[in-house]
C-alpha cells in the first residue's frame, strides 16, 4: 500500500472514531435522560419491564453486529440480481460490516449496558423503598442483569453465526422499508 493510501485509511479511521464518539455520546445522553427520568417515575413492574427491554435490545444489536460480520455477500447479490427486497441493502450491511458491527454492538450494546445499570439501580432503590427491605438488593440486581446480558449475547451470537443470513437480510428489508 502506498503512503497516500495509508494516510487516507488513517484519516478515514480517525474520521470514524471521532463520528463514533460523537454519535454513542449524544445517543448516550439522551437514553440515559429518558430512561432514567422515565423509569424514576414510574411503579415498579414497568420499570422492570423498561429494564427486561433495554437487556433485549443490548442483546438484538449484539446479534445484529455479528451476523454483519459473518454473513457472505455473494449469497446477497444473487438475490439482488433476483430484485429480493432488502438484498441491496444487505449487500451495504455487509460491505460496511466493521462500522455497523461497531454501531450495533459497541455504541448501542454498550449504552445498553450503562441504561440497564442505572436503571437496575433505580429499581433497587424502589424495591428498597415500596417493600420496606432492610438490605441492599443493588448487588444481586447488578449481578442478575449482567448475568442475563451476558448470557444472552453469548445464546446470541450461537444463533447470529448460525443464522447471519437471514438476520442480514430482515436487517436489509427493515432498512429499505425505512428509506421508502
């Protein structure tokens, strides 16, 4: 590779991490206000329910970043070249697969990651309060939400690697749908 070319990378690599930076912390930002305004105000079942919520979302965006990643583009142009709705889309999933992996898994998956922390905690502090418990229940929800997170992005990433495919493709027809 010429050094032109390396200096371009780097500056499009650069590029990246500072879009990347940007986007996760204004996404951040407004998940965490939201949710943590929202949940603090509500009784605990729904709070509870936001929280299941934000654990499947974390772990759905998991799935998704790894099939990006693993999906074969080939099998998406022969669909394309049968106008399969979303396969174009697929293609440029796959064809950008390190910045949606990056997008899906990292800025949304971590973010997650943080809103089911807070929001544990906001939850611990309810239960706390409503059932009159004399001890605290933060250390067994953290843990309780950590084990299901993880649990369920490693259950997720047997299913995105076996089915990346499909889950491209639903990906790419959502994404088309969107842009109609």
């Amino acid at each position: 590779m010429s050094k032109k070319n390396e200096k371009k990378n780097e500056h499009s690599n650069m590029k990246w991490v500072v879009q990347s930076f940007m986007i996760t912390f204004i996404l951040s930002m407004i998940f965490s206000y939201v949710s943590t305004n929202g949940v603090s105000n509500l009784s605990l079942i729904p709070a509870i329910l936001i929280l299941i919520l934000v654990i499947l979302l974390g772990i759905l965006f998991d799935i998704i970043g790894v099939a990006v990643t693993v999906a074969n583009e080939e099998e998406f142009h022969a669909k394309a070249t049968k106008k399969v709705q979303g396969s174009k889309d697929s293609i440029k999933l796959i064809k950008n697969a390190p910045k949606v992996a990056n997008i899906c898994a990292d800025v949304i998956g971590d973010i997650c990651g943080v809103l089911s922390g807070s929001i544990s905690a906001l939850i611990a502090i309810k239960i706390s309060t409503e059932l009159k418990m004399p001890f605290n229940i933060q250390f067994i929800l953290s843990a309780l939400v950590s084990a299901l997170t993880v649990g369920g992005k490693a259950f997720g990433k047997d299913i995105a690697n076996k089915n990346s495919t499909v889950i491209v493709h639903r990906v790419g027809m959502v994404l088309n749908k969107m842009r109609q």
